[in-house]
C-alpha cells in the first residue's frame, strides 16, 4: 500500500509574466495542458508599503534586469492590480487549475484574500510578519503556505506555535526552502525535509519543498522524503530579462517534473505479495525447477 502522499506541483509563474497580461495566460494556459501542473502561483506586492522611500527611488542593484528608472518604478511594471488577478484566477478556473498567490504586505494579503483562492502563500521574506500573518489567520479561511528561507530554526519554531495560538496549523503547509538565485546543491539541504517532518509532521497540514536549484533530480528526492507539494520557478525562456528566470523551469522541465513526480508516487509502495503476476510469468519460464 501506498502511504506517501500524492505530489502536488505548483507552477511559480512570481513575476516572470514581465507585466504583461497575456504572457500570464499564456503561462498558466501551458502549465495546464503542457505541464500538468497542479496550480500556478504569482506575487502580489504593495510596493508603498513594502519599499522605504529610499528603497523604492534606489537604482535597481542590477540594472540590466529593471524594467523601470527606480526599484520602485520597476516593481511597480511588474505588478498586476487586484482587478487583474481576479481576471487572472477567473482564467485559471476556466482551465481548471488552481490560482494561487504570495503576499509581501498586509494590503496585498488582504486584496488576494477577497478573491478566496484555496491557499495563499507567504515568501522567506516575510514569514516573520506577524500582522499579516495574523490578518489572514483571523479573515483567511485557506491554506497558508509558508517558505523558511532565511529563518532560523528557533524562529520556525515560533512560527509554528503562532498558528497552533490560532488554531489554524493545520491549514499550515512549510516549506523547506534555501533563498538563493539559483541554489548550488550543496546548499538545497534536502535532509531539512526530515527535521520539519519529525518536529512538524503532526502538527501541520503539509511539508512542502519550494527548490530555486536547477534541473529536477532533487525534486524527486524531496519528494521521496515527505515533501509532497512540489514548488517550482517557471518560465517560457530562462533567457529573458528579470531575476527568476535563470532559477526556473522552461515548460519541458516542468512537464517532465509532473511526469517524473507522478510515476515515484506509484512506485512507492510494497510488493503486495511474494511473487507479482508480472514476475510468475518470468518464474515459470526463467526460474531454475531443479532447485
């Protein structure tokens, strides 16, 4: 028998539909039928809000992947209003895959809130606001997915005991996560998966595995070890201009990902007797009888 959970594979299309509505479509249309992806995510940022003043009129710190004079004017290219991620979930629905969104503020929090998608998720970079996080714990009935890049264990511990405060762990899903663009293998650090399956196994939804790495050999590994919701990068060119699309899949890995994550899941399991129906005939023939 089967016990490992099936794989769910989350398309991360973040911010690599370079602002463009249709390119967005075009990406959750092929991680749909191409893919066989299970869900497509984006991001939503409240760039006033998240950016000091300072920080939002910066120079990007690596121009040649901006697309605006200031960080700020940049981010702000790249950002879909509330209107369009409706548009964009209302897309998905159509193609019968899941929407999703991460949220860096309060405000996106509770904007992607009001559309009600199954999971919201919270990036490294913001697992430690706890007045977003406490905001949709109190107003969000779904799923809340969680990366732990660039937190320590003691802070993951808290954050745990944060949601089971509210009652809502499990509707928690964590991911192990390395924030880096891309990750060497070295630094993935799969074994993680067991730490945050042993301390947190029972006490939430899920344990998920979000990879910045490239290919997607470890994929399958973390998936072999608990992690069942699968998140990747993903992009139609990893050429094209912006900071994610080194660190993504272009469409064939990802489909060979949903492929390959699909058929471990069936060959996780026992032999349900000695001799399968598929060896005895192989025995018959080939089997030493003077044994």
């Amino acid at each position: 028998m089967n016990t490992y959970k099936a794989p769910y594979v989350i398309a991360e299309i973040g911010c690599n539909h370079k602002g463009e509505m249709t390119i967005a479509k075009e990406l959750i249309k092929i991680a749909k039928i191409f893919c066989n992806a299970d869900a497509v995510k984006f991001q939503k940022r409240n760039n006033t809000e998240l950016l000091t003043e300072d920080q939002y009129n910066a120079p990007h710190p690596n121009p040649i992947n901006s697309y605006g004079d200031t960080y700020g004017a940049h981010r702000e290219y790249l950002e879909f209003d509330v209107k369009q991620h409706a548009e964009l979930k209302a897309y998905c629905e159509e193609l019968g895959i899941e929407y999703s969104t991460s949220v860096w503020d309060t405000t996106s929090a509770q904007e992607i809130a009001s559309l009600k998608p199954t999971f919201i998720k919270i990036p490294s970079a913001c697992n430690n606001n706890y007045d977003m996080l406490g905001w949709l714990c109190d107003h969000y009935e779904g799923e809340i997915h969680i990366s732990t890049g660039m937190t320590t264990k003691d802070e993951t511990d808290d954050l745990v005991r944060f949601f089971e405060s509210k009652g809502r762990n499990k509707d928690l899903v964590l991911y192990n996560c390395t924030s880096g663009y891309p990750v060497p293998f070295e630094d993935v650090c799969l074994l993680d998966i067991n730490l945050l399956i042993e301390k947190y196994g029972d006490k939430v939804k899920h344990i998920g595995f979000s990879g910045h790495h490239l290919g997607i050999a470890v994929d399958v590994a973390a998936f072999t070890l608990g992690a069942n919701v699968i998140e990747r990068h993903y992009t139609i060119d990893r050429t094209w201009k912006g900071t994610d699309h080194a660190a993504s899949l272009e469409p064939e890995g990802l489909r060979k990902l949903s492929r390959d994550l699909k058929a471990v899941h069936k060959a996780l399991n026992f032999k349900s007797q000695d001799i399968l129906p598929i060896e005895q005939v192989q025995r018959d023939k080939l089997k030493n009888k003077k044994v």
